[in-house]
C-alpha cells in the first residue's frame, strides 16, 4: 500500500534524482536509505516528510546548480551538435530556432515551451536524438569533473554555495520575525518554508531582493 504522503516521497525522489555524480556518493546512499526509511513508515507525519525534503535540498542546492552550470560551458554545444547529426534538416532548423530563442538543449524533452514550439513529429525526432546524445555527453562530463576540469567545478560549486548561504541566512532572519508577530506566526512560516522548498526544486527559488521585501512588509507592520 502506497504511504499516505507518497505524492510528497515522489517528490523527494524526484530531487534525489537531480543529483549530479559528482556528489559525495556515500551521502548520495544515505540520502536513499533515509527516504526508503519514510517510505516504509506509515506514521511518518506530512510535516517530517516536507522537512526531509527542504535539508536534502540545503545539501543538493549548490551541487545540482553547479553542475547545469558546468554542463552548460562544457558539454551543451556538444550535445547540441551530437543532436543535430541526427535530425533530419527541418528538424535541425526548428531546433536551432528554439536555442536561438532562449530554449535549453538539456531541458529540451521538459516543459510546456518544447511542447508548444514543435509540432508532434518534430518533438518526436528531437527526443530521440537527444536521448541517443545526452548519456554519452554526461559520461563525458563526469570525466572531466574528476580530472582535468575538477578544479574548474570546485570553483563553480563554491560560488553557489556562497550565493546559497546568503539566501539562506536572508530566510532566517524572516523566520526569526515569527517570534516578535505571534499574530503573523503561521503565515511567515508559510513563506519561509516556502522559499527553503526552493532549493529542493518544488517551489520557485526567491532572490535576496524577495525575501528582504517580505522582511520589510512584517517590519512595517510592527511599526504602524
């Protein structure tokens, strides 16, 4: 029998899955042993779930962006171009119009945008060709990040790490208003637990100009 939150473990799964290999594989394991763990708990309340959830995503945030990032300056075009041997020439000029328009190679089987720019037969082409060329490019890109580009990936990695903190911190001060407006508790936790599902993928990422507007909003509250 499926577990009474399983919409909310599928979503879990879901960012797990997002895991690039270079994350630290003994953690990676864990991180599954602990969601089979809620999964085989029926107890297991809505709220521990959701928890789970937002401390997974505090670990993978940085990682899972780091990684588009590397994969977007060392192996986009060359899936690109390993897509576009494959595709018949109308195909390819469709794609190329969907790149030069802003479209994602590595997105390019997800979202409403690919299934609204294409017609049926041309989705279909292309999300064949990009099967065939995405393992071999990400195989390629795991090389690279445990050799020669290693250190390149660790920059990139510290830099959204340092974005995730300050982002992070931002939220907590949010939080720590929830203990000066018992009224406005419940719905300052709202917006908090909120913005840390960003970094797990299921809600939308907040900037720091966000989460300082929500600050001000409950600061001028307490003021009027």
């Amino acid at each position: 029998m499926p577990h009474p939150y399983q919409a909310t473990i599928d979503l879990i799964k879901n960012v797990i899955h997002r895991l690039p290999g270079v994350f630290p594989e003994a953690r990676h394991r864990e991180m599954e042993a602990e969601l089979m763990a809620l999964e085989r708990d029926p107890a297991a309340s809505l709220e521990t779930i959701e928890e789970k959830l937002i401390a997974f995503g505090a670990e993978l945030w940085a990682y899972c962006e780091a990684y588009d990032k590397f994969y977007k300056i060392y192996g986009e075009q060359k899936e690109r171009a390993l897509m576009r041997e494959k595709l018949s020439a109308s195909s390819r000029e469709a794609l190329d119009k969907f790149v030069a328009e802003g479209g994602n190679i590595e997105s390019v089987r997800d979202g409403s945008r690919f299934e609204h720019f294409f017609n049926a037969d041309v989705r279909e082409e292309i999300v064949e060709a990009e099967l065939a060329a995405h393992d071999g490019v990400h195989e390629e890109m795991e090389k690279l990040l445990a050799g020669e580009k290693q250190g390149d990936f660790s920059i990139l990695l510290a830099d959204f790490q340092e974005k995730q903190k300050a982002l992070a911190q931002k939220i907590d001060e949010l939080a720590a208003l929830a203990d000066r407006m018992p009224s406005y508790a419940a719905e300052i936790g709202d917006k908090v637990k909120t913005f840390r599902e960003g970094f797990a993928y299921v809600e939308k990422l907040p900037s720091l100009q966000d989460i300082a507007q929500e600050i001000q909003y409950y600061i001028d509250i307490m003021e009027v």
